[in-house]
C-alpha cells in the first residue's frame, strides 16, 4: 500500500474512533443528567407550579457544633446529592479519558463566555462540578472558561431560577440572573487576565497511551479513591460547625451589617445542594432580614464552598481558586444592592 494511502486511512480510522468517542461522551452525560438533574427537577417544576411553595427544610443551622451534627449533616447533604455526584465522577471521567482534546479547545473550553454557556445544562451544585473542572484542566482547558463553569453551574442553573421565579418575588430572580452573570463571566475574564492565577505548572494533558478504556477506568478511580473520599470528609468538618460558620437565625435577626458580613465571607464557606439556598433566604426573609441580605445569599451560598475550593484548588490552581472566591463578595454585594434597590418601599 503506498505511504499516501496508508496514511489517509489512519487519519480515517482516527476519525471514526474520536466520532465514537464523541458520541459516549455525548450519552454517559446526557444520561447522567437526565436521572440526575433534568428529570428530577422538571417534576419539582411541575409540582411547584401547582403549589408555589417550598417545603423543603434547610441544611443549616439549627442545633448545636458537634461530631453528631457533622455526621447527620454529611448523611442529609449526601442523600440530597449523591445521584448528582455519581453523575459528575462519571462524567468528569469521560470527558477526561475519551473527549478529544481539540473538541475541547474549540468549544466549551474557548473563554468565559462558552465555558458559561457550557454549564447552563449540568445545573451541578458546586462541588459536583469539581470532578468535570478536574478533568477540562487535565485536558488542557483554559483558566478563564474553567472558572465560568464551575461557577456557572449552580450561579446560573437554570432549574433554580424556575425554583426561585415560582416561590418568590421577581426581584430575586432577576437579581440572580443579573448579578450571577456578572460574576461568573467577570471571574472567567480575571483568571484568563491576569498573569499570577496561572499555576506553577499547567496540569498535563492526558496522553494518548494505554487505550481509552484503560484511561478512562484510572479517571474513574482517581475521582473515587481521591476525590470523594476528600469531599465527605470537609462537608463533615463544615456540618460540624455550621451551626458556627453560619450563624443567622430566622428566629433571631441580627443588625444589618451583621448579618451582611456573614452572607458575605461565610455564605462563601459553607455548602448547600442545589436550591439549598432557597429555603435559607425564604425564612430570613420571613423574618424580616433586609433585601441587601437576602441578595448576597443569593449569590453566595451557591456559588462557592469550602469543600468545593478544596476539591478544585489542585486543578485550578490555589491562586485561582482564591480569585474566586474573592470573586463571590463583591458578586454578593451587586446582589444585595441590586436587590434592594429592586426591592419597593
């Protein structure tokens, strides 16, 4: 067979074998999200649209720091999410193991603004994101589109702005889309910008060696062994002393700075599933917390958590992580001031 020849049915075969690959990818994450978010959350649609009322109970708060509360936290905060984790782990691994590289590149992974839009879909709370954040730096994505869908994922979930537009007043929906874009594309432009958040050394990409399902099997591995294990035990540490970490009280409104600095610095630490934030903002709000509180919960409780920093701080980068994160409090305080400026009277 002439070398020509031999050559343009390799470049053939290596096509048909990224188009099959492609299209796993394409089925282990619309499946993924289908039991895990799409399903589960159209019915919770359906069923708010009938009663316009939340009924589900918040994770925080509410007894006393401890071993017990930690462990009762990490079992009510794992039922709540382990479908969607599942999910996540499956596929971060697929995405790592069998999405060409340069699919990549040339789509979700071009900037802020795709990494966003790539996100709107997965509607991950922000620690299911870290095994799919893992693998696009692992990939070799860029900083900027990485950020924006690690924050775009619960910041602008679409599921939770349906939630928040069904049981709450407009001003809280418009507040989340308005100030919650802001943030997660204004922090995808500063981590592609600014020459320190770049890590030390760039994660490698993975190599082509060892065959796709070998590849994917040691992805899998790694998020289960390292990753989930990591995650269980700093949402255990976080339930322990939420009761400390979040203080605020429905029962007990603090003065208005106060509370606006709790919302502020520990509405970023501590870690709720996704629409957690939902029923902490309807019962400050019932008992009687200004709006310029209620709009910094809004973007802060989904947006980031300790245990999620964590997770990603590897991957990203720790300098990047922190950019983010100081990324959320003034993301909360355009909500806040949005809000109550929305807000009438």
């Amino acid at each position: 067979m002439p070398r020509a020849v031999h050559e343009q049915a390799e470049a053939g075969e290596r096509r048909r074998t990224a188009l099959v690959a492609t299209a796993l990818v394409a089925v282990i994450a619309v499946t993924g999200l289908l039991i895990a978010k799409w399903l589960p959350y159209g019915q919770r649609i359906a069923t708010l649209s009938g009663t316009r009322s939340w009924t589900s109970a918040s994770l925080l708060g509410g007894a006393r720091p401890g071993l017990a509360t930690g462990w009762r936290f990490l079992l009510a905060y794992g039922q709540a999410v382990w479908v969607a984790l599942v999910a996540a782990v499956l596929i971060g691994a697929a995405v790592e193991a069998l999405l060409p590289r340069k699919l990549l590149l040339r789509g979700p992974a071009r900037g802020p603004v795709s990494g966003a839009l790539f996100a709107l879909p997965g509607m991950m709370c922000t620690c299911c994101t870290a095994p799919v954040v893992s693998a696009m730096r692992r990939r070799g994505a860029g900083l900027g589109a990485t950020v924006s869908y690690w924050l775009g994922n619960p910041v602008l979930n679409p599921a939770v702005l349906a939630f928040l537009a069904l049981i709450g007043p407009w001003q809280w929906t418009l507040t989340r889309i308005v100030a919650g874009a802001a943030l997660v594309l204004g922090a995808g432009t500063l981590a592609d910008r600014l020459p320190w958040t770049a890590p030390a050394r760039m994660p490698a990409p993975a190599v082509a060696g060892g065959g796709r399902a070998r590849r994917f099997a040691r992805a899998l591995a790694r998020f289960a062994v390292i990753l989930v294990p990591e995650y269980a035990l700093v949402v255990f540490v976080v339930g322990a002393f939420g009761p400390w970490l979040f203080p605020l009280d429905a029962g007990r409104p603090d003065t208005a700075a106060v509370a606006l600095l709790i919302a502020l610095v520990l509405g970023v630490l501590v870690v709720v599933p996704t629409g957690g934030e939902i029923p902490v903002v309807l019962g400050l709000a019932a008992a009687g917390f200004p709006p310029l509180v209620l709009g910094a919960l809004l973007i802060t409780l989904p947006a980031l958590s300790l245990p999620s920093m964590l997770m990603v701080g590897r991957a990203l980068g720790w300098r990047t992580t922190a950019l983010a994160a100081a990324c959320v409090v003034p993301g909360g305080v355009a909500g806040g001031v949005l809000l109550a400026a929305l807000t009438p009277g």
